[in-house]
C-alpha cells in the first residue's frame, strides 16, 4: 500500500486551506432492518413493477423516518399552540367536530372546498390560492421566528415517522389538509401529475415555470415561491432525476381493489405500485429537493397540491367501495404501530379514525380530473390521443404579477451546491437544531462507476421487463427506450448513523469518478450507505476495496461504508478544484459500482 498522500491547495476565495487525504475506507453490514427490507423488495422485484432503485430507496426512507436517532424534533411555542387550536376551532365551526371529545356533534354549517385541477380555467383561482400561501408565508405565528405556513409545515415534520409506512397515512393527511386550507381560507386545488407525465419530457412542463411552481431544478427563484426559505436552507428541487409519476395505469391497479387494507401500506410486498402511499412516494422522489426528504415536503408548497391529488384519488376509491357495497367510514385499517383510535399526532383533539369518515368527506367536493376534449377549457393543457397533456413552458414565458416574494431567513442552512451543471444536496441534523453545513463538514468519498453496456438488450415492450434477470425498468423507460441508453449514472449517499443525503451524477461511458459527499467524522464514525443507479431505475452492482490488498482487488458488498477520523483515511475536502481533482484522481476509489446493463 503506498504512503498517503497529502496535497493541499490555498482557496482564497474561501477562506480556508483544502487537503487531500488518501488512504482506506472500511465496508461495513447494513442495519438489520434496512438490510431485510432491500432483500424483500429486490427479491420481489422478478414479479413486481417498481425498479429495484426505487424499492431501495423506499426501504431507506422507512429506515431513516423510524429510526429514533434519525428523528427531526420540533418544539412548538405557545404563540404557536395557540394558532393552531384557533384553527382547529374553524374546522369544528365548519365541519362540527368537536375537537376537545375527538368526536362529531351536530353538523352547524360551514364553509365547503371546491377543489380544482391546478390549470383548470378559470385561471383566477390559482392565483387567489397563490396569495393565500404568500401570507401564511409573510405573517409570523410565534415569537421563534417561525411565519404560520412554516408552523404547519413543522406539523408534518413533527408527524412524519408516525403516519408514513402504514395504514394513518390517507386519514391522517386528509385531517392535515383540511388544516392548512381552513388556515388559507381558499380552496387547495389539485395538481394532477399524470398530465405532466403524459408528455415525451415531464421536466418540461408549464408548471415548472414561473406561472406555477416555479423552477424544477436547483433553488427556487422564479415564480411565486421564489427565495422560500427553510430550516436547512433555500427551498430546493430536482425534478426528473429519480421516482415516477403517477399513471393511469397505476392508479387503474389500486381501483381493482375493494377495501383499503390492499392498497394501504404494508400491503405491497416488494411492489410500491400496487399502494396509495408507494405510489405516492414515487413523486416526492421525482420532485427531489426538499420534497424527496419527507421531514420537510411540506415547506414546498407543491406539497399541498399534490397531497390534494392523492387525497382525490384516495376518495374516488371510496366512491367505488360504495358501488361495490362497502361502508368506505367502516372500512377502517387496524394496526398496532398506528392505532385508527390514537390521536392524531399534531392535529390537536382528532383521531386518526376521523379521517375515514363521512363528514370530513363532505367539508370537500372535487372536480373531476382534466379530461379530452375540453382539457379544464385551459391553454396549459391539450388534448392528445384522448389524454389531456401539459403543454411546455419556459422560464420566460407566462410573465404574469405575484405578490411579493417573501425570503424568510433563518438561523439554519444547508449547503445547496449547482456544480458544473449537476445538483447535489445535503441535509445535517443534531437533535432539536439543524446545525449549519459548511464545506469543511464534509467528507467527499471518490466513487468509481464502471458500465459494461450490453447493446443486445432490445425487449422492453411490457410492463413486466426485466433487465438482465432481475432489472425491472420504470416505465417512462419503456415509452421512451432511447432512455435506456443515455450513459447518466445517479450516485448517492445517505447517513445511517446521521441525517444526511447528498447526490451527484455523471455521464458514464466506460468509467467515471463521482465525488459523493458524507458527513465528515470528528469523535465518531460515519457511516454511510452508497448507492449507483441509472434514471430507469436499474440498480449497479457495489464492490468493495479489500484492505491490504496489493494489487487493488475489489469484492461484492452492500455498499454500506465506514469513515473514520483516525489516520489513515480516505476522502477529498474539497473535489471541484481541476488541478486537485486530477492528483486526486490517481487514489485508489474504496467503492466501486459496476453498471451491467
């Protein structure tokens, strides 16, 4: 084994000296549980249609949001307590929930939701949801900074391990929308993504422009909810370089069923299409950003219009159950880990059991999705073999007047990094407090992909592919075959032992080093899980540095690693610089992935 070697490069611009330290990286085993929950998906993978990617990285966000060491916590003020049970006293005076028993009393009368397609004509009505979401936005709840959007949004954040993964799910959303919109007073309308992802490229559509949502990719600066900001930084995005978009193939599935225990999780059994909740989980990792870390979805207002949408899919269920001579208020899902009969977490007074019934249901009319010839009598949308489809769009098109833009600052930050035309983001979490994140916290990790193509592959017509035995392809990947071959590889790391994601990519024609970053050890280790991935979903195959061994010789692991404080060890502080990227790149990489596909 050669000598480390240190080469260290004066940033001036930065302030701070860089060194380049090369040595050893250890693999270690994957927790139990997120080990058997990745063999149980990949194993289902042959007869299931989610890509082994995104069953990987369902199973590591189950990991992360019920690991208790992992748990973003929030403290609520009491300025803040107190502007949520006026909320919830506006939900009783229109619903007649009397939340002091957790019960309905006689219905009083009271406001109804009327909620539309985003894009549905008359356009007038996003723009008042737009100003409504503005103030939230502008007015502070409390005396800890925090405006009334970001309370309820922290909602979420509090509820998260608790109502993901299981049968609250649905019911506990349908209470939390019901929420913020009596908070809005407006209707929250629907965003429909299978309109987008009718379109050749969904990252293309009108609603990631100023008109909308705003930009797709990297933070938010145009639109209406441009410069947001959150507890670990400038609201941020990375549409189209993971997940799926919901289909109507896939929603077709879930309304096959009669009774929710088959379509609510952990009913899948290795296959996120046939849920609610998975197929839902494959849009938040689509959107990317602060929407792929679900402690903090909510702080990005698609959230809310989304969530709407999986809630009108959810009540069209319903309406089938009845059809078919189901009671959909009876149908309740009974679970020990979520209890229907358990309080809410952070919905004050109601039970879980609320969110199945009648009355709620009815606080809530929709109307039905965008459908051919008229498309919603909207220009964002046209009619397209008999499927309503989102027209393009650009970021200087569409220029129409918002209010202001708030930027509320924060004492928190995160490193958000556009580096040469590649996203990357990282979270950092220490208890109550997100702790800032600083170049110098980071540990990068050269990450070496080799892909070995195999041009022969050329049967990808069914929804039921498989790519080299067990490579199930999603299924923008098999409208679009050219995907298959594109040469983009995703690399990235999550924490096991610290809150923490960063993600890069690369184009890979034969081999490429991919810097990812990690938390930097100090007193303790860091470990971390690393996986390689194309943009169908395929997964590649990780592979070990053996330690000690001369020459190089690298054996099948999980790709779970160990990174040490102690001397020797291997990492780059710094990776963007040219003339250290190259001496950098002479090191011995202690992960490889090998693409075979």
């Amino acid at each position: 084994m050669e000598a480390p070697t240190y080469v260290t490069l004066a940033l001036l611009t930065l302030g701070y000296a860089v060194t380049v330290v090369v040595s050893l990286i250890e693999p270690v085993s994957l927790p139990y549980d997120l080990d058997r929950c990745i063999t149980q998906h990949i194993l289902q993978s042959n007869t299931s249609h989610t890509p082994p990617h995104l069953a990987e990285a369902f199973c590591v966000k189950k990991f992360i949001l019920h690991n208790p060491n992992l748990r973003v916590k929030v403290n609520f003020t009491t300025d803040e307590t107190d502007y949520i049970q006026s909320l919830f006293k506006q939900v009783e005076a229109d619903a007649g929930v009397d939340t002091d028993k957790g019960r309905f009393r006689r219905q009083t009368g009271g406001w109804r939701r009327h909620r539309r397609e985003i894009r549905s004509a008359p356009y007038l009505e996003w723009q008042q949801y737009v100003r409504a979401v503005t103030r939230l936005k502008r007015v502070q709840s409390g005396t800890n900074g925090r405006s009334r959007y970001d309370t309820l949004a922290a909602i979420h954040t509090a509820a998260v391990d608790e109502v993901h993964f299981g049968p609250s799910f649905c019911p506990w959303h349908r209470l939390y929308l019901i929420l913020v919109e009596t908070a809005l007073r407006v209707p929250i309308p629907y965003w429909d993504p299978t309109i987008d992802g009718a379109m050749d490229d969904p990252t293309q559509s009108v609603v990631w422009t100023n008109k909308y949502f705003g930009n797709g990719n990297g933070p938010v600066v145009v639109g209406p909810f441009r410069h947001y900001y959150t507890p670990t930084g400038p609201l941020s995005r990375d549409i189209g370089s993971d997940g799926l978009l919901f289909s109507k193939e896939n929603i077709q599935r879930l309304f096959r069923f009669r009774f929710n225990r088959d379509i609510f999780e952990p009913a899948s059994l290795g296959d996120q299409m046939s849920t609610l909740e998975g197929q839902h989980n494959m849009v938040h990792f689509w959107i990317g950003g602060h929407m792929n870390e679900f402690e903090y979805a909510a702080y990005d207002p698609v959230f809310w219009n989304y969530h709407a949408y999986v809630d009108y899919v959810w009540e069209n269920f319903r309406r089938l159950q009845v059809r078919r001579g189901v009671n959909p208020e009876m149908d309740i899902v009974r679970s020990w880990q979520q209890d229907a009969d358990s309080f809410a977490v952070g919905l004050q007074g109601l039970r879980i059991r609320e969110g199945y019934s009648g009355r709620i249901a009815g606080m809530v009319t929709y109307e039905s999705m965008p459908k051919c010839p008229e498309c919603g009598n909207s220009a964002d949308m046209f009619c397209r073999r008999d499927v309503c489809v989102a027209t393009s769009g650009s970021y200087r098109r569409n220029r129409i007047s918002f209010p202001r833009r708030v930027f509320n600052r924060g004492s928190f930050r995160n490193l958000f990094r556009r580096l040469r035309g590649k996203r990357s983001l990282i979270s950092q979490f220490n208890g109550v407090k997100d702790t800032s994140i600083e170049l110098t916290d980071l540990a990068f990790v050269p990450v070496k992909v080799i892909r070995n193509r195999k041009e022969d592959i050329t049967n990808y017509t069914s929804l039921n592919t498989t790519i080299e035995t067990t490579q199930v392809v999603s299924q923008e990947c098999i409208r679009h075959p050219e995907t298959l071959h594109n040469n983009i590889i995703y690399a990235e790391s999550d924490g096991l032992n610290y809150k923490g994601k960063y993600k890069d990519s690369a184009y890979v024609n034969q081999s490429a080093i991919i810097y990812i970053g990690a938390q930097k050890p100090t007193n303790d280790t860091s470990k971390v899980f690393i996986t390689a991935y194309d943009r169908c979903g395929r997964i590649c195959v990780p592979n070990c540095l053996v330690k000690d061994s001369q020459p190089p010789i690298y054996k099948t692991c999980t790709g779970a690693i160990r990174i040490t404080s102690q001397n020797p060890v291997m990492y780059v502080s710094f990776p963007y610089d040219s003339e250290l990227q190259q001496q950098a790149n002479t090191a011995i990489p202690p992960i490889e992935f090998h693409c075979t596909f």
